[in-house]
C-alpha cells in the first residue's frame, strides 16, 4: 500500500573537528528538547557525489538513488530499509533530490523521535560543503563546535578511528594544520551567515552543559524541556568505546588533560602551528607567543622558492 508522509522543515547542522564532542552535544540536545539527531553519515554526500539529476523522476530513479544510499555503509546504522524508502517515496514521485533527503530524514525522525519538532545532522562534510547546504537548504542553521585544539589532538592520538583501526592521528604537525583548517572555514561560515550560525565552544558545553543548551534552543526555535533521562543519542555499536564518556555527566577536569597527556615536544609542535588561531579562539599558550612567531617565520623563509610563488 503506498503511503505519503509530511515531510520535515529544513534541517540543522552540527559542524565540527572530529574529536570536538559533537557526539556529547548531540546527547545533550536530545535529552533536553523535542531534536531528532541520527548517528553520523555520509548520505548527502554520497548521493550528491554520484546522483547525476536533480529530479528522481520515476521508479527506475528511486532505484538508482536508492542503490547510491546504500553505498554509504554508515547509513545502515540508521536501520532503514528500502522497502520502507518505496512506500514513502513512491506516492510522490516525480520529487526533488532535496526532497528525496528529506523524506530518509523523515522517515528516521518518525520511527526513533515521533515528537520531535525539529531535525539535525551532524558530520564534517556540512561545514566543508556549507554552500552546497546552504544552497539546497537555505534556511539551514549551523552550529560550529570548537574545542581547543590540544584537546582535539589529544583526543585524536588516543582514540581508535573504526575504519583503519588506527588512531585518528599521531602527528601534531597535521593535527594542527587540520584544526586550522576547520576553524578558518567556521569563521567563514559565521561571517558570511552570522543569523545562521552559532559558534559553541566545548569549554562551555562542559562548564555549563544546561544554560549552554537553553541558549542552543533559543537559537534552534525549539523550546527547552530539560533533562529527559528517557532519551538519548544512539551511538552504534562498531565503535566500541570511541564515545564512552556521553552519557556521563560533564567531567570540567577532563578539559585540560592534554596539559599532562602530550608531552613538551607535542604541544610546542601544536602551538608552533596553530598558536594565531589559539589566540584568536581565547586559547592561551603554554610556548612563548614570540618564539612560536619567529619559528614559523624561520619555517616559511626556508621553503623552496616556487612554493612562496605558488601560496
């Protein structure tokens, strides 16, 4: 029997550096408010990428875009399944990519959060492909989620990533680059969309886990419920341990156990990278701000000669 289902309104978006606690965030915004949060995927992206038609215009499309979700090995811990995709989507077709999207989001905000009121997502593509999202959804919200780097790195070279089996990272060199990276695209974010985009810092989720997540609401347009033990984010289970600490209360003395974790080398390594965009994000340093500044200069006036014409 073919069914219509009412589509979602315009979903937000948890932008962050892996290892940032987006995972804690997103617990927190389930228990506190009527917020759908699935687990992390790649399906936007992975039928952005290979779905060549802005239309899914008759059953042989649903089929084709239905083969390309599922190439995302991520979207099975949403617990979909195609026939379930046919009876939603079928009554409607000929329907829009967008609204092909909205209808998975739909359909997983039906069967795990029937009361919810609003719909968010959360993955590093969205910030590093936000005019896409934008532009696809253009009353989107983001959240951009920061943590001081250190944290991140530390967090990243002691936690095990599920697809390599590898730590996330090791190096503090590329772990600074990275986290650069990712901070400049969140100011560009906030500044091209500053009504859209409400920049959260980890330090404060974990300070003030309740009013930082009352202002979130404020910003989301969803009232705030409080603490709803009766609910919670799912974490599937292939990772183990990665996210042992979410349904924990905050822990504030964890925030600077990089300070003790890295050693001297790592964390001058860190800084000797990241220290303008420390300093930027209300970070202070451990290295002196000048021997950090002259080592860098030192650094790029040592680079070949085509590689200064090229940056």
């Amino acid at each position: 029997m073919k069914s219509k289902i009412n589509l979602i309104d315009c979903p937000f978006f948890i932008v962050f550096e892996p290892r940032s606690g987006s995972t804690l965030l997103a617990n927190l915004l389930v228990k506190s408010a009527d917020i759908a949060l699935p687990p992390e995927s790649n399906f936007i992206k992975v039928i952005l990428s290979n779905y060549p038609k802005n239309l899914v215009e008759d059953e042989q499309d649903l089929q084709i875009i239905t083969s390309i979700l599922y190439k995302d090995i991520k979207f099975e811990d949403w617990n979909i399944n195609v026939e379930e995709i046919t009876r939603f989507v079928q009554p409607s077709l000929p329907i829009s990519v967008k609204d092909f999207i909205l209808t998975i989001c739909t359909i997983y905000k039906n069967k795990n959060f029937p009361t919810a009121k609003i719909f968010g997502l959360k993955h590093t593509y969205y910030l590093i492909e936000s005019e896409k999202i934008k532009l696809m959804f253009p009353s989107s919200k983001f959240i951009g989620l920061v943590r001081d780097g250190r944290a991140v790195f530390n967090s990243k070279k002691n936690s095990i990533y599920s697809v390599t089996g590898q730590p996330f990272e090791t190096n503090p060199y590329r772990a600074a680059k990275q986290w650069c990276k990712t901070l400049n695209l969140l100011k560009k974010l906030s500044t091209k969309y500053p009504k859209d985009t409400f920049t959260l810092y980890y330090e404060e989720l974990i300070n003030s886990p309740d009013e930082t997540v009352r202002l979130l609401c404020i910003f989301l347009g969803v009232a705030y419920r409080g603490n709803n033990l009766d609910r919670k984010y799912t974490v599937p289970r292939r990772y183990g341990n990665l996210h042992k600490n979410i349904y924990k209360e905050a822990m504030p003395d964890r925030i600077e156990v990089w300070r003790s974790s890295l050693s001297a080398n790592e964390i001058y390594a860190f800084e000797s990278i990241a220290y303008k965009y420390l300093i930027l994000a209300g970070y202070e340093l451990i290295n002196n701000y000048f021997i950090l500044k002259m080592k860098r200069i030192k650094e790029i006036l040592q680079l070949p000669f085509k590689y200064l014409l090229s940056s």
